[in-house]
C-alpha cells in the first residue's frame, strides 16, 4: 500500500519527541513542518548523507534486530537495537521516528507510514534547508557507499548517482564500494563531481608500487572551506579495509588502511598551518572504530561516520576526548544535520538531527525526481526492473548480525539451480539491501537492491571440513575482534544448510561450536560441495569442474520466477551462547 | 613517505642487515618464538622487557600477508643500541631481520616489508649496549577477507 501525502497527513501521527514529553498531544497530526522542526544555531551547518547504496527511489529498509558486539562495546551507539534503543533515545514506538530508527513493528508500521528515502526527497529538503541559511553557511557532505549496489546505481556505473550529487550541490565526500566500479570508471565519476565543485577527499589511500613501496596519495587529503565565516579543515577517511573486504584487483596499485598515525599529522597540520577553527573527520570507518579513534587521535571537533549504517539520533561525545561523533544511518532514510557555532577555534554551540526522508511527507525535487525517472524508466526498459516475479509470506530483509530470510532464500536459489547437490552455500555479510514487505511482490529491481556488485558470479567448489571452520572462525574474529581497529568485517557470513552455536566473546579463532552441515555434523576431513559468491574470486584452479561460475542475480531472477510465492525460514540457524540473541518474531512478526 | 626518502633512510639506517626467511626465503622447519629468541639473542622472552620507547607501526589488518610494511623507531640514543631484530610469533620461523646500528645512523628507525603466514604479534626487540633489551609488540591480522 502506498500512501498519498494527504493520506499520510491525515493519519493520526504522534512524534516520539511529543509523547515523551506531552501525552495529551499524542492525538497531534505529524506534518512536514513537525518534521522540519530544528533549533538553528551558529554560523555553520553541515549536511550529511552517507551509504545510500545507490537507493535513488525511495523504499523500505528496517533497521536490523540485532547489533550483536563483543562485551566490551555493549551499549554503545551502533549496538542497542529494536526496543532498547527507543527507551535509550526516549523515542514512543509506533511513531515516524520509532519507524525509522528501530525494527519495531516494522511491517505494521510500514503499511503506515509508507516508504523511506528517495534522492529527490532529500534533494528537497537540501534546498530548502540552503533557502533558510544561505549557501555560504552550508556544507553538503558524504560518506560514501553511494554511488552502486542497486541496478540503477550499478549498471550505470555509479553516473545515475553521480549526476544527482552534482544536482544536489554536494561538496565533499569519501568512498568505499565506489572502487568496486574500478580504478578508472572511480576517477572518471570523481572528474565529473569534481567539475561540479564536489571534491573526494582520502588521507588514507596511497599509491604502493610492485615491491610494496608506498608512493603519494592518491587524493587531497582533506579539504579547507570558508563556511560562514569560519575556516573547516574536513579530513577524509575512505573505507580503511577495501583492498580485503572487495576483490583486490580493483583497486590494484593502491594502498588504504586506517593509517591514525597520518591522520594526526594531519590535525595538526590543519591547527597549526592553516588555523582551521575546527577539524572535522569525514569518515567510512564505521561507527565503533571511529568511536576508538577519537581515543587515538586528538584535536578532530567533529567525526562524520560511515560504513556501518548505525542510526545515532543524539551526537555522542567521545568518554575522555573533545570529539563528537555522529552518523546518519544508511540506504537515504536520513538527512544529518549539524549546526554548529563557530569562532576563533572554538565550538561554542552545537544542535543535531536526523530528519527522516518520510517520502510521502516531505515532497520531491522536480528537477531530482525528472533525472531520476529518466534513468530508472532507461533500466526499467532494458531490464525489466518492474517486473514481479511471486509474492513473499515473510518479510524479506538482509540486515542483522548472523540471518535473514533473504540469505536463506539465496541459498535456497542457489542450491536448486545447481540441481540440490550443494552442502553449503555462503552468503556475505553485507550490510546493505532493502526490505520486502509481507504479502508483497518481488521484483527485479528488488533482487538487484540485494545483490548488483560487479563481482556478481558464484563459483562451486569443494571445501574439507577443516578448512571451512578456519574461514568462518577468520570471519567471526573480523565481526567479534572486540578491539575495533581489528574488526574487518559486515556482519557474519550467511551460512545456508548450516547451523552452529557461537560464543561471541570466545577465544579468537575458537569461537564456533557444534557445526552440522545439512543436520550432521561438521567432519573435519569431509569434502563438502560449497557455493561462494561476494567475497574476492576464488583462483581459477579450486574451481570444481562441471560448475559454471553465474551471476547470483540470475540465478535468483529465474528462481523467483518459477515461484508463485516464497516462503524462505524465519528461525535464525545460529545460536549465541553468549548474548541476546532475538528471533524475527521480536520485530517482525506482525502486520502481514 | 615518499619511496626515494624511504631507501635513502633504510640505506642511511642499516648497517648490517640479516634477513631471516619471513623476508627472504621459503620456510624450512617449523620452530617457536623461544626457540628463535634462544637461537638469536641467546635470551628468552621473560628476559626482554617491553617498553613504549620503541615503537612498531604496522597496519592492524594486512592487506596481503605476503607483503607487510613495518617501521620501527626509538626514543633511545643510537649510541646506545647496538642491534634491532624482528620477530612474528606464528610464523614457521619466527626470525625476520636483524639490523646492527651506528653512532652514524643519527637515529633508530627501520622499515621493511615482511611475510606473515597467520595473525600474529609483530614484535621488534631493541639489543642496548649495557646487554638488556627493550622491545615494542603490534598484532597483525591476517585474514582471507571477504564481507563489506
């Protein structure tokens, strides 16, 4: 069901804020003014989007169930989920804010409120926030993991995207699944921003010859602007991990990491060189990393995080530091913004939201929505992206720390395109996808928001017992690593045909227990016939012969089709022996 | 640092330079951290004393374990060092490099690249002219990846 706005705006909608603070005006009507409310500050005001893989249209998206995390980084932003996180951020559930910030009742509410994000929303509001302050007050920032992962972001290369920002009037931004395009097709999109004013900045990614001898950076490493009248030092940090997380070989010749010691140097250089009055680090770190940065590095005001698509609805000053982090969340659902009062080096004020692009509430750019149109109605064309292919009974979402009923719907595919003959079929741990609701069609375009990579085959091969413990207790310790810096990973690999029991705060290395495959179980010697996809290309030669290496979203595409509706498991394969553990039912139970 | 500085520097550093076959050759026999300590420096680990005088940067996740980089400085007049050696506990053998310093390097400071075959600490271990030793440790991680 879709709502109109004046349906929307009829409905009776109560603000979290309202009723945390005034019962009696539980009755009150949400109104695109409500959602604009702000307490304008100071000189400066940052705007801030990041991870919006390429969600040009607006959608469903929940946020996940469970944020599973080591002990020692419980309860912080980023790890409370679901209805701990309303009490933590006083938020009353069922209202435009609980949906857009927890998994509550999420396909209740979506019926409700309708869909989220959109880039000619946010485009909008850009410019309506520009039109109150005046442009010079203004900064228009990104996070990255912008330009791909869903057809219309990845079959245009990333320019469907690029050419939005350019609309927008963006003026800085960082990558990380931008480099999954290619070294080149990255610099050419980073050419055309750039003629438009936007710069990509990185401190963290230098050129490193064939020896392994680093050269110079690739990228400015920050950017010094004029806003309101105080001087910004804006210091990038792209996706410190690419070179592991996303095959190798786009980004050959090229070195990243989280690199503090450069950064520091380059604090300071801003302070001391060009007597910025305040640094602001523009991140795709991830939020708990940049958490423990703030620790290791001094003299950064501001973090603008990224990567882990945490929704921080109140800025959090770091314990023993004067930095303050923020995020805004993931997949367009949120426009950040930061007004902050700033003179002779010192931040003397400072005011903080997340607007939610309540699509049916905040109205659509008309020039952003005609570019928009136009290349979704170019893909629509060619590829069918309309097209439904059956109906869901569950609800099919991707994000949470270890399942979903997506991930076993793939494996589901995957395993009966290769004729049942499959032990194992591994899914990644991304963090990113979009949400079918109950009772709704699947399309194409939705497989493409879960899967359009441009590494998209899957490869079979056959994996002893051994050898597949050793990979996922290496992908645990990248999740559960409980020092930040360590933490490579997404969430935990998706294990189809698989159940285990983990203890999440177990020895490194040693924390899975009781592995069955296809309810027996794990044999260390045993052969096992495993399907990959998503992860850097396995070589040539491990390859088991007579397994032709196809792109997932084929397979799920012809799958899907075949089905008049789908049905995938809802109950986790996984067991945490350790920690809150929550099943689908504790969000997404109700409303189908 | 640019590569030029960098093997000015390294050349500038190193007097003495001994490679153990984390940066050279392929492994032969596998054998411990105290065995190599032992084979090395004649002492064991309970012997070296950790100190935050020296320090080891290193990445905390490694690109590739094949290849590396490590650079290692110290608060410690170079008058007064005699040697740096470098060790990976889990490697088959743990022994890296040896480097022997002069009053004419100016200061400690040595980067290279090395192998790693699984997570580990990386350890540099400073030999003083009084015979104690001081010694910086980073984890390392080595992973197959995967997951964005």
């Amino acid at each position: 069901m879709n709502l109109t706005r004046r349906d929307f705006i009829e409905l009776a909608i109560v603000t979290g804020a309202y009723l945390a603070t005034n019962p009696v005006s539980a009755l009150a009507k949400m109104s695109l003014s409500d959602l604009l409310a702000f307490r304008e500050t100071g000189n400066v005001t940052l705007l801030f989007t990041t991870d919006l893989h390429a969600h040009l249209r607006p959608h469903y998206f929940s946020e996940p169930i469970n944020l599973v995390v080591p002990k020692n980084l419980r309860g912080l932003p980023g790890t409370v989920t679901g209805e701990e996180f309303l009490r933590m951020y006083k938020i009353a559930p069922g209202t435009l804010e609980a949906y857009f910030m927890s998994c509550v009742d999420f396909p209740k509410l979506a019926r409700k409120f309708g869909k989220m994000g959109g880039a000619p929303h946010i485009t909008w509001l850009v410019k309506k926030i520009i039109s109150e302050r005046g442009r010079d007050k203004v900064l228009l920032l990104d996070g990255g993991d912008t330009w791909v992962t869903t057809a219309v972001g990845t079959f245009t290369d990333g320019k469907a995207v690029v050419d939005w920002m350019k609309l927008t009037g963006y003026d800085v931004m960082v990558g990380h699944w931008e480099f999954t395009l290619g070294k080149e097709k990255v610099l050419k999109r980073i050419k055309e921003l750039q003629s438009a004013g936007c710069e990509f900045i990185s401190q963290n990614i230098r050129e490193v010859d064939e020896f392994g001898f680093e050269g110079d950076l690739v990228f400015k490493p920050y950017a010094i602007k004029e806003v309101g009248g105080a001087r910004l030092g804006i210091i990038g940090n792209s996706f410190p991990f690419t070179p592991i997380a996303n095959p190798k070989q786009f980004v050959e010749g090229w070195s990243f990491g989280i690199r503090e010691d450069t950064l520091q140097e380059y604090v300071n250089e801003l302070k001391e060189k060009h007597k910025v009055d305040a640094v602001i680090l523009l991140s795709h770190d991830g939020l708990l990393l940049d958490i423990a940065l703030a620790k290791k590095v001094s003299g950064i005001d501001i973090i603008i995080s990224g990567h882990t698509h945490d929704v921080v609805p109140k800025a959090y000053k770091v314990p023993g530091t004067n930095t303050i982090v923020v995020i805004a969340g993931s997949h367009g659902k949120f426009l950040g913004r930061l007004d902050l009062d700033v003179k002779n080096g010192r931040i003397r004020d400072l005011s903080y939201k997340l607007y939610p692009i309540a699509s049916n509430l905040i109205p659509a750019d008309p020039e952003a929505q005609k570019l928009v149109d136009s290349y979704w109605s170019e893909l629509d064309k060619k590829l069918g992206l309309s097209k439904e292919l059956c109906t869901t009974e569950v609800m099919l979402y991707k994000r949470d720390t270890f399942f979903s009923t997506w991930d076993w719907l793939v494996g589901e595919a995957i395993n009966d395109y290769y004729g049942g003959e499959l032990d194992v079929v591994t899914s990644p741990g991304y963090r990113w996808g979009t949400v079918v609701l109950p009772g709704e069609k699947v399309t194409v375009d939705h497989v493409y928001a879960y899967t359009a990579i441009t590494y998209p085959n899957v490869y079979v091969l056959r994996r002893t017992g051994k050898q597949l413990k050793t990979v996922w207790e290496d992908v645990a310790d990248n999740v559960f690593n409980p020092d930040p810096f360590y933490q490579q990973g997404g969430d935990m690999s998706r294990l189809w045909n698989v159940e285990y029991e983990i203890e999440v705060n177990g020895p490194p290395y040693n924390r899975l227990r009781n592995i069955t495959i296809g309810g027996k179980p794990l044999k260390p010697d045993k052969e096992y016939l495993v399907a990959v996809y998503g992860g850097p290309p396995p070589p040539p030669d491990t390859l088991e012969p007579g397994y032709k290496p196809v792109p997932v979203y084929e397979i799920l595409i012809n799958y899907l089709k075949k089905k008049e509706s789908v049905k995938p498991r809802t109950e986790p394969n996984v067991k945490v022996l350790d920690a809150p553990y929550k099943p689908y039912d504790a969000c997404y139970g109700g409303g189908s | 640092m640019k590569r030029r500085e960098f093997i000015k520097l390294t050349a500038l550093t190193a007097l003495g330079v001994f490679l153990g076959s984390g940066a050279l050759r392929s492994a032969s026999a596998k054998i411990t951290l105290e065995e190599a300590l032992k084979k090395h420096l004649g002492v064991g680990l309970s012997q070296i004393k950790e100190s935050d005088k020296v320090k080891i940067k290193a990445p905390s996740i490694a690109e590739s374990g094949a290849n590396v980089p490590i650079q290692v400085s110290a608060d410690v007049p170079v008058e007064q060092v005699e040697s740096l050696h470098i060790f990976v506990d889990k490697n088959p053998n743990p022994f890296i490099a040896s480097v022997d310093f002069s009053p004419m390097n100016g200061e400690v400071f040595f980067a290279t690249r090395i192998k790693m075959g699984a997570t580990s600490p990386v350890r540099a271990i400073l030999k003083l002219k009084d015979g104690t030793y001081l010694m910086a440790s980073k984890e390392v991680k080595v992973t197959v990846g995967g997951c964005g």
